[in-house]
C-alpha cells in the first residue's frame, strides 16, 4: 500500500501477505548475533553482568580457563570484607560549580551522553557499600527502567525524582552511572589479575541479565545504559534472561546424574525485589539443550518486602515515637538490629530450630510488653512467621502457576530450583518442599477402591552458590552460546495493516478510498505474527510480508510499528489498550530499482510497487530485525523502543 493512501490514524499501515519461518538473521538490533555453539576465533574474557534490583554481581572467565570462573568479592568501601554482591545504591555529592549546565529542556549534561564512562561533571558518585548507614542514597533505581511493572510499596517515585532534579540527573542517568561505576571497577579487579598487557591485547565480552517480564523497551534501556557505561557497542552486548542464566548455571551443575529427556524444571530466581519464574524441558542431554515449557512469570515479592514488613513490625512493638526517635539519633542501632535481621534471620529462619530470636538492638531501654530484654528485640517463631507468609503466599502461587501450566498439558514437574538471594532462605524452602509434596491420605474403607492418584511430588532444589547462580549463568552464555532451543512468546506480537473494505467484516464507518488502488479500503487490521505462548526459535526467524507503493521522488524510508498484546486472544483490530513495541525504521534505497515494479492507475497515475519483508527473531532477552527481498538481505532495520 502507498506510504500516503493506506496510512491509518494509530499506525503506519502496511498491507501484510502473512507470515513464515525463514533463515535466522545477520544483522542484530537491540542485542547481539544469536549463536547455539560459537567458534570464537581468538581467546577473550567474558564477563557477565547481573544488574539487579537491591544487588548486582560480576563474574569472569577467560576462554582459555572455561572452568575458573572468577566471582568479584571486593568491593570500595567494603573495608576488606568479601561479598560475593554490592547494593545497587548510588548517591551523587553536592555538584561543582563549575558543573556543565544542561538545556532548558531537562536534556543531560554532555560529558554524561557524549562518551562512555560519563558520570556528571563534577558530581562525585557514592556507590556500592560506600555509605554510612544514614546516608540518602538512590534504590532500586532498575525497577524504574520498566514503566509497565509495578514499583513496590516502599520505593517513592516523588522522592526519587526530587533526588536526581537536585543533580540534575534522569533514571537511565543514574543506571549508566551504576554501571560505570561496576565497568571501571571490573577492569580494575581483572587488570589487577591479569596484567595490563593482557587486559590491553584481549577482547572482553559483556553478557547482562535482566528479567524474564521486562518489557522489550526496558530490555533496550539496558542496553543503552550498558554502552554509555563504557561496556561495548549495544550490538555487540548481549542479554539474558535472569532465570534463563540462572537455568544454563544450575542444570549443567546437576547434570548428567539427575537429568532425562522430557525432564521439566521451574527455575525459581528470587531475588531482593523481584521473583523471576521460567519453566524449561530437556530436550538433550549431550551437550545439554531444553526448551521452554511455559512462559515465563514473575512479581515484586522478593526478599526486600520482608525488610519493610519487619520495620513495620519493629515500630508497632515499640511504638512509633521510639522507633523515630531511634532512626533519627540513633541509626547504627536501627541499622545493627536490620543488618541482623537481613543476614541472619531472613536467611536461616527455621521454625523447628528457632523457636525466638534475639535481635539486637543495642542502647535501646527494656521493656518487657514490647519484648526489649538487655539490648534485644525478642521475636517468637509466630512473629517471624507472620512476617513471612504474605510474601511466601505470593511466591508460591508463583510457582504453582508454573506447575500448573506444565501439567496441563500433560507435562512432568521433576524439580523446582531455587536460586537468588530469597532462594537460600531456609523458610521459602521448607515451605516450597510442603506445598508441593504434602498429599492427605486416602480416606479409610474396608473394601478396596480404585484410589484418585495424588500429583506427583515435586523436589525442591537449592544449587550452591544460589545468591550467585544468575551471573555465572551469564558467564557461562557468553562462553558456550545459548542451550535454549526454543522459548515461549510473553506476547502476542504484530503489525497492523490496511486491506480491501469486505461489508461482511468490516464496519462502513471504518473504510476510506484509495485514490491509487481505486476501491474502499480498510486501516488498522491487525496481523498476528506470533500467539502468546507460541514456541519461538532464535534460529528461525518469523516474517513479516509487506507490499509498499511509492509514487515518483517519494522518500524510500518507511516506519512500521510492531505491536504487542498482553492478553490471551488478541483484537482483529488496533484498540487501545495495545502495546505499541518500537518503531521499525527500514531503508529501502538498497534495494535495486529492478526489483520494484511499475504500476499505472486508470487514470494514468504512475507508482513503483515493492514486496518485501521483515525477519524478527526472539532470543533469551532481545528483539533482532532485518530487510530482505526474495529471500536477499538489503540495507538495515533500526527501531526505536517506547
């Protein structure tokens, strides 16, 4: 259809012929080249990134030494003390004068977009363990990146925005600062290890992870920020999903001993903000390949909710008045009975070992009816439990959901795998290992009856280095390529289009002549590429077919949306309520001219006509694109992600 004739008022319209399955594509938007098993020509370092919501990690390993994988345990400000994580918190201090002004627009600071490794002219950044304890600083600023999720109950954007407004700082601002801030001190860290010559001969490759429910535009925000940290072109970065990475880490640390063909495992990554759910099936032992078996899920239950519920808890035990007074004169001690809870409790809990808890709270006065003995807040079992359980209630329907999905469609649960910071907590545990294998008995009779077989138990698994399990994954994709042979679309994905008006299916109210096909036409039909839940291959590249018609001089540059709906059955037509992807901008003046086609209305009007397509691959976390006619790529495909 013409660029002017069939637009419709939502969209760039396009006629679609339909859909197909082609080669996979050369040329990556978004994210980097797809690959089931690399060749890499040289020895390089693959360092893999897990930017997370309340912790981030990095690990490395060089191609030469695939099984030293080199976890970062030191941090600045850690005071010789060894994690194998550092706070995603950053904080600017008071700007320079002499910082450079910004537009009147809200635009950034040049030094900040111009190069890698920008941070705010003169602003010094606080990071990482960094901070005293009553410092303010940025949370949770990765959550931000995604405007189709949820932000907890405990992260104020109002208070956010008036943080970065002081500094003269937006979100992907503050993210790119982050991660420069983990780049230079990764180089660092593995200068140090290596030797300068070797870090200045020797590629270094980044693999960062991101969640399974992000959205595509948050995928890419990611990736932006990633390149202005100074970590690679966003073409040559590479993403995966944070179940997805844990998955390629835990399955190939159990195997081959506990693996078989037709095996499903829902890998459980949870995390301090969020709880990510991915189910896989193996489909080969050696080398290990699965597949997709549900679609991925998630929520904002992570461990951090606990943190907020057991303040809630402290403040109504001791009172408000005391527990303000103590934050504001006397923090170490809020900070000491927190750190204590954090590390201690949240991690070990056990109701049959524990049946109270002392929590310290030093300088605080006893008080025996809010439970103060001797500087310590005395917690029961019960109490702790009732912190627990909303967020473990949360978490379980989570992976009932994923259990349930499989068995609907005749599918075996062997294992739940349970990973990230909340997956070693000892409660979330013992409480995942009753839910899924406690079957009441049958009931007594003295005659024998065919009895209603129970669901098969589910074992419930925590792999070592859980807290650590989603990085080493990444490292482990950047090495080996990706063990997914197929996933699950979270979307339905299309395009919409415009086609000849039919009076049985389309309202009279929506056709509109077109002066170069001369008939009634209708815009705004939607094309459904790839069903929600569909199995999608990053080897098979789904197409988009289009029929463009250009008059004389007209511009060879044309822009489609790509759409996606979140619902089960997906509209015949553009509605509100859809989600509008990216914007796909394709040159067409690579194309040779031969391959248009002449064409004269009856009244002498001359346009060229040109069938082409889009190839669109899905991989772990990116969307990829290309041109091509008859089956030949042409020229390039941008999008831009809303």
């Amino acid at each position: 259809m013409s660029n002017s004739a069939l637009r419709g008022p939502h969209h760039n319209s396009s006629a679609v012929l339909g859909s197909n399955l082609g080669p996979p594509p050369s040329e990556a938007i978004g994210g980097g080249i797809p690959s089931v098993n690399p060749t890499p020509a040289v020895d390089r370092l693959i360092v893999g990134v897990d930017f997370g919501t309340t912790y981030s990690g990095v690990a490395a390993v060089y191609t030469s030494t695939p099984e030293d994988v080199d976890v970062i345990k030191t941090w600045p400000g850690g005071n010789g003390i060894t994690s194998d994580k550092v706070p995603t918190e950053i904080a600017y201090d008071p700007p320079n004068p002499a910082m450079t002004p910004s537009s009147s627009n809200g635009s950034i600071p040049s030094t900040a977009t111009g190069a890698p490794n920008g941070q705010s002219a003169g602003a010094n950044i606080k990071w990482g363990f960094q901070f005293k304890p009553e410092e303010p600083r940025l949370r949770c600023i990765k959550l931000f990146l995604d405007r189709n999720q949820k932000l907890p109950h405990f992260v104020s954007p109002l208070e956010t925005a008036a943080q970065l407004r002081k500094y003269d700082r937006n979100v992907m601002d503050a993210v790119s600062d982050y991660l420069t801030q983990m780049y230079k001190h990764t180089m660092d860290t593995l200068t140090r290890r290596y030797g300068e010559s070797f870090m200045s001969t020797t590629k270094v490759e980044f693999v960062l992870t991101v969640p399974a429910v992000w959205s595509d535009a948050a995928k890419n925000a990611t990736l932006v920020a990633a390149e202005r940290a100074g970590m690679g072109n966003r073409h040559d970065l590479r993403l995966i999903s944070e179940p997805e990475a844990a998955a390629v880490y835990t399955l190939k640390a159990i195997q081959p001993n506990h693996l078989k063909v037709g095996d499903n495992f829902i890998v459980c990554d949870a995390g301090g903000g969020t709880v990510d759910l991915i189910s896989y099936k193996i489909t080969q032992i050696s080398p290990l390949r699965v597949e997709e078996s549900a679609v991925g899920t998630g929520g904002l239950c992570g461990s951090a909710f606990l943190n907020y519920r057991f303040e809630d808890h402290v403040r109504s035990r001791i009172g408000a008045e005391r527990y303000d007074t103590m934050k504001e004169k006397k923090p170490k001690t809020w900070m000491m009975g927190l750190k204590y809870w954090d590390e201690y409790v949240k991690r070990n809990f056990n109701e049959e070992e524990h049946h109270e808890v002392n929590v310290p709270f030093p300088g605080l006065p006893d008080d025996e009816d809010a439970g103060l003995d001797s500087g310590f807040l005395v917690m029961t079992a019960d109490q702790i439990k009732m912190i627990f359980e909303p967020i473990i209630r949360e978490v379980c329907e989570l992976v009932e959901g994923q259990v349930e999905g499989i068995r609907r469609k005749g599918g075996v649960v062997s294992g739940i795998v349970l990973v990230g910071g909340f997956g070693q907590s000892n409660y979330l545990y013992n409480r995942l290992k009753a839910h899924f294998n406690t079957a009441a008995p049958p009931p007594y009779s003295e005659r024998p009856t065919l009895a209603t077989i129970a669901p098969q138990a589910v074992e419930v698994m925590q792999p070592v280095y859980a807290w650590t399990a989603v990085v080493r994954g990444a490292v482990l994709r950047g090495l080996e390529g990706s063990m997914v042979v197929s996933r699950r679309s979270r979307w339905h994905y299309g395009t919409s289009y415009a086609t000849v008006f039919d009076e049985e299916r389309h309202p009279v109210s929506d056709r509109y002549w077109s002066p170069l096909w001369e008939r009634w036409m209708v815009s705004d039909r939607m094309q459904w590429h790839i069903a929600k839940g569909e199995q999608v291959s990053e080897r098979k590249a789904v197409s988009f077919h289009y029929t463009r018609n250009f008059r004389p001089n007209q511009s060879l540059v044309v822009e489609d949306d790509l759409i996606a709906c979140d619902n089960d059955v997906a509209p015949d037509a553009y509605k509100k309520g859809l989600i509008n992807v990216c914007t796909l901008t394709t040159d067409l003046n690579a194309v040779p001219k031969t391959l248009f086609t002449r064409l004269t209305t009856t009244k002498g009007i001359e346009f060229d006509n040109l069938d082409f397509t889009l190839d669109m691959t899905i991989d772990s976390a990116s969307l990829i694109f290309e041109l091509k006619v008859d089956g030949v790529r042409y020229g390039h495909v941008t999008a831009k992600f809303h």
